[in-house]
C-alpha cells in the first residue's frame, strides 16, 4: 500500500509539472500554434481554464499537514506569480503582456482552489461511506 501511495504522489507531481510546463511554453512561444489559435475560445478564456487546471493540481502536491487557509495562500500566490513572470517574459518574446491576462489567471487560480476543496470533500465523503 506504501508504494501506492509513493506512486500516487509521484504522478501528482508529474501532472502538476506538466501542465505549468504546457503553460509556459504556450504563453512564450512568439506565435500560438494553429491548433489552438482556430479554437473558438477567447485568449482569457484558455487564460482562465489554464490557471484552473495549474490551481487545481498544486493542491495535491502540497503537504497535508498545510491548512485550508495556507494551502490557498500558496496556490493563489504562486499561481498569480507565475503567471506575472509569464507575461513579464512574453514582452522579451514578440508578444505583448497584458495585466487583464494576469487577472483571468489569478481568477482561474481561485477557481481551481475552491474546486480543489470541493473535490477533495466530496471524495472524502465518498471513502467515508466505505
């Protein structure tokens, strides 16, 4: 069962890596690729669903020992960090940083924060009832 878990936190550190590494290298390539740009969705939207995803998954790999309160300082800060470094460093790409980008990750963190806690309460009532 150890080794499980060993596993288990490993994948979770490797999803979380992932997805910030699709993050960065999507927000400072010069050009968006095709694929992404034919896409219906607004350029805040992909903002907001990103830093959704990237919220959500830090959660799991922080320790268990952290409080709601600091587990959601954490994700909302670095989240918000991160992506102010990524519009930073796309002025040195032939891009243009934009603040209202800034906001949609900051608000797609808070949202992957909350649906964090909801998951987790809603699997935890689950194994409850086993």
């Amino acid at each position: 069962m150890k080794k499980i878990k060993q596993h288990l936190e490993l994948i979770r550190v490797i999803g979380f890596i992932s997805i910030a590494l699709i993050i960065l290298i999507l927000s400072l390539v010069p050009k968006p690729p095709e694929i992404i740009s034919e896409f219906a969705l607004s350029d805040k939207l992909m903002h907001l669903a990103a830093y959704i995803a990237l919220a959500f998954s830090m959660g799991f790999i922080l320790p268990k020992s952290f409080t709601v309160k600091t587990i959601t300082i954490c994700i909302i800060i670095s989240s918000s960090l991160f992506g102010g470094l990524i519009e930073f460093l796309q002025g040195f790409t032939g891009r243009s940083p934009e603040l209202l980008d800034l906001v949609f990750d900051t608000a797609g963190a808070i949202i992957g924060v909350i649906l964090y806690f909801v998951f987790k309460k809603i699997t935890y009532k689950l194994y409850e009832k086993e």
